[in-house]
C-alpha cells in the first residue's frame, strides 16, 4: 500500500513491536489496545486518513480480502476513488449483503447518491440495496425502496426481483393480505417471465393459507403442482408443495379428537433453533390434541398458520432471515444481468 519493500518499513515496525505498540495476531501484526489505534488514526489530517483508507481498501481488494474489511475502509475514504468504489460495491454487494447486512446498506446507499441516476449500474445498485434493507431487518425501507423504484420505472431485467422484494417485505411484517396483492400484481406484469409469474402466483397461496383462506390457496397449489403449470419453474413447485402439505396437514389435526387441560400447550423448538409447524384451527381453547400432542411456535393474529424463522436477532447475518443471505444476493445479482424478455421496450 505504502509502495515500499519490506526491509524498509520492517527497521519500524520492530520498534513498535518491542515498545509493545504492536503485537502478534497470528499471521498479522495489530495494535495492542484499540485505544492506541484511535489516537494514532484521529491524530492525522482528515486529508491524509481519506487516502490511506481509500488505498488500504484498494490493496485489500487485490488481495482477496473480506469483502467487509475492504466495505470499512471504503466508507472511510469520503467519495475518494468514486468510480472505484462504485463499480466494486456493484460486483461485491451480494456477498456483503450476505456477511454484514448493515454495513452493506451504508456502503450501498454511498454508491447509488455517487453514481447518479444516469450511471448503468444506478440500476442494479438499487436493486442490492433493497435486498440489503430487508436482510438487515429493515423491511419497511425495503417496501418504500422497492415501491419508489417500481414506480420510478426501471429495467424490465430488474423488475421481477422488484415485486419480489416487495412481496417478501409485505409478509415478513405480517400483511399476508398485501403479500399476496402484490404478487398477483407481479404476475401479471409484462416484464415477468412466465415461469416467474407461477412463482408469484404460487407464493400468493402461501400467503392465501397463512390468511385461513385454504381452500383458495388449495385450488391454485393444485393447478401449480405439475411442470406445465408451473412453468417448469422449481420454486413455484415447491411453494405448490408447501401450500398443499399445510393444508392436508392441517385437515388432518383437525379431525382427530382434543383433550383440554387447564394450560395451553407449549411452544417447543427443534435442536436446529427453528419451530415445528402448528394448525390451531378449530381448536378449543387451552385444548391439544388427543392422544398426540403437537408442538409448536405461538400462532399470531395473521392466520392459521405461522412461519417462526430462526431465533437469531434481525440484522445479525443475512443468512439468518428468510429472502436474504447469498441466496437472495445472487438472484439480484442475476436479475441485474437478466436480458430483458421479448417484447418488452
């Protein structure tokens, strides 16, 4: 980064290691107390800390560093380099959405105010930061994003993950209702590929039965369960599949005989961190069934049936919410290279 070799700076950095500045962090060298970093880093001029943060984040880069280390120099370094960090943050943004969420959202939101509206990757950056949003718990800015750039009009390529995001934004704050509104809206979109419209519609009847609308969300699972008319697509398949095992599954509790008791059951969790499913339908109150006892995670206001996700506290890692992590990165990274489908300006 200084551009110099390693006999010149090693007279230096001895010293500091036998003044017990600097001690040994496995294969690196870090300061002793963070403290002594503090003063040493806010006793240069705001000038000079803007560079070294800007080169310390591009030396890291070419060295395959953490995609976080090289985020935290860059937000350091002001709008140095703009260009640079720019294009870097388009190509890193899924993997740093799926390690540090949060810090993808600052780095994100300082690239799209740096590009402009008329850079080509204004698109796609936007497009990362939504999904940056909702996987650090954000998922009312998420919504708003996702509202402003559909409504602003964007690449048709761009528009399917869009809608998704806003669907996936309206459950995860427990509006079903408006989950499955704006997923039939998406399907019925021109820029949605057939085989995305079937997703959508499939997802609409996870929402349809979490509202205990099953018998709609049963008759659209049933037309969605084969490949033709799903569109091939496995995603609508699987959340066919879902709909129709919460279903059947919840027919099932439901005629089999209940035994009250005078305390209601208790939510129970697998060794994995995540809830069994539950259908409280029909059920008297404090009552279980008889003579099985099914366990379960509380069941909310939303419906009938409940998704409990990982007990992990929002923001923590995007892996641990539900349409985030490097799943839900690389899919905005693809919508972002998706050619835009035929017929569509």
């Amino acid at each position: 980064m200084l551009g110099r070799g390693v006999g010149d700076v090693l007279g230096p950095v001895m010293e500091a290691v036998e003044a017990g500045v600097l001690t040994g962090a496995g294969e690196q060298l870090a300061f002793r107390h963070d403290p002594i970093r503090r003063v040493l880093h806010d006793a240069q001029p705001r000038s000079v800390r803007v560079t070294v943060h800007q080169e310390a984040g591009r030396a890291l880069a070419e060295a395959g560093a953490p995609v976080e280390r090289i985020a935290e120099h860059l937000l350091n370094s002001g709008t140095a380099g703009g260009a640079w960090m720019v294009a870097w943050t388009a190509r890193s943004a899924g993997p740093l959405t799926a390690r540090a969420p949060q810090l993808a959202v600052d780095l994100l939101r300082r690239s799209v105010a740096l590009a402009g509206p008329d850079d080509p990757l204004a698109g796609p950056l936007r497009l990362h930061l939504t999904v940056a949003l909702m996987c650090a718990g954000r998922s009312r800015e998420a919504e708003e994003h996702a509202r402003q750039a559909l409504a602003r009009g964007t690449e048709p390529a761009l528009e399917p993950a869009l809608h998704w995001i806003l669907a996936q934004s309206l459950f995860l704050r427990g509006r079903p209702d408006l989950a499955a509104r704006a997923a039939e809206t998406a399907r019925a979109a021109p820029a949605v590929p057939p085989a995305e419209a079937a997703r959508f519609h499939a997802f609409a009847s996870v929402c349809l039965v979490s509202m205990g609308r099953a018998d709609e969300a049963e008759a659209i699972a049933e037309r969605l369960r084969g490949s033709d008319a799903g569109g091939g697509d496995a995603a609508a398949t699987a959340f066919a599949l879902q709909t129709l095992a919460i279903v059947r599954l919840s027919a099932s509790a439901t005629s089999r005989p209940w035994s009250c008791s005078s305390k209601p059951p208790s939510a129970t969790r697998r060794p994995s961190g995540r809830s069994v499913w539950r259908s409280p339908r029909a059920r008297p109150p404090n009552c279980s069934p008889a003579p099985e006892t099914r366990t379960g995670p509380a069941t909310s206001s939303a419906g009938p049936w409940t998704v409990t996700n990982s007990s992990a506290p929002p923001g923590t890692s995007g892996a641990t919410r539900p349409g985030c992590g490097p799943s839900a990165s690389a899919a905005a990274t693809t919508a972002s290279r998706r050619p835009a489908p035929a017929g569509t300006p």
